[in-house]
C-alpha cells in the first residue's frame, strides 16, 4: 500500500473518530498517532487531511449535499459520509492529484471499509462534485509532457511475468520449428 493510500485510511480512521467522538483535531491526532504509529512518509498528508476536513467541514458538507441526489448526510452511512469529505477537500485542496485518483482512491477506501454499495454511491457523488467544482476529466491527451506515473512493485512482477511468458512462447515456438526443420 502506497504512503498517500495508508494516509487516507488513517485520516479515515481520524475523521470517523472525531465524528463519533466529538474530540478536537490536535487531541485526536496525537491520540491516533500514539496508538498507530504508522508510516512517517504519510503521516503529514493525513494530519493536513484531518485538519482541512475539520476547519472546513461545514463547506465540505454543503458541497456533498448538493451533489448527492436524494440523500441527506444524516442519512449517510457515516463511513460514506467522511469518505465523501476527504475525498472533497482533496478535490478542492489539491489540483496537483488527478481527479481520477482521487475518486479511485476514495472509492477503493469505502469499498473497503463501507462495502461495495458505498463505493459505487461515493464514485457518483465525488464525480458530480468534481464536475460542480470544475476539475475536468483527466486525459492523457491534456497532459503529454507528463512523465508515467512508476509502476509499483507488484505491477513490475506482473509486467516481468508477462515478458517472460512470452519470451518462453516464442522460444518453444522456434523450437518447435527448427525441429520441424530438420525432420
């Protein structure tokens, strides 16, 4: 898992306790923090994720309003609900993350912890709200001086596999036809 993927989960975890709690932002994170201490790599991303959502929750929560059809937050799961929230302080906080990964991440996270129900409903809210906002759909095309993003680890095993599943193809099929060959 990814530095910036485990802080989402423990900003997550933060958010939902001082939900449920009602703690103060500095008390909760130095609680977490003590109990998990957790990547250092992604610890700053999550303190400033837990700290943006709650100063800025009550934009946060209009902003999910409007763009959840038919759904009041209080009707929301409240794992939906703060999913929602990270995910819409990350799409209004920072426009160096690509919309997409955004919204992937935050659905992969309420799938994870909500079921896949929630994901599908965050995917929906989170792409209206990135619409409302004017965050356009990311496309490769946009962005051509843009360097790959590197592949991770389990991506390059995958990768290497691949190669030498064919590389071993195209030797048995040599093989096989010089033995033809020489019959």
């Amino acid at each position: 898992m990814g530095a910036r993927t485990a802080a989402r989960e423990a900003a997550l975890q933060m958010l939902y306790a001082a939900e449920i709690g009602q703690h103060a932002a500095e008390t909760l994170l130095k609680d977490f923090w003590r109990e998990f201490p957790g990547d250092a790599e992604g610890r700053a991303y999550a303190d400033s994720a837990v700290r943006g959502v709650l100063e800025q929750r009550p934009q946060l929560d209009a902003r999910i309003t409007s763009a959840s059809v038919n759904w009041r937050l209080e009707r929301m799961s409240p794992i939906a609900r703060n999913v929602l929230r990270l995910g819409t302080w990350e799409l209004l906080s920072h426009p160096e993350i690509p919309r997409a990964v955004i919204i992937d991440e935050s659905v992969e996270v309420a799938k994870r912890y909500g079921g896949t129900e929630s994901g599908a409903f965050v995917n929906g809210v989170l792409d209206r709200i990135a619409n409302d906002c004017g965050r356009p759909q990311d496309s490769p095309r946009a962005r051509p001086s843009a360097a790959p993003a590197p592949a991770s680890t389990q991506e390059q095993e995958v990768v290497a596999i691949e190669v030498a599943s064919e590389e071993a193809a195209r030797a048995d099929a040599a093989a096989a036809e010089a033995a033809s060959d020489e019959e």
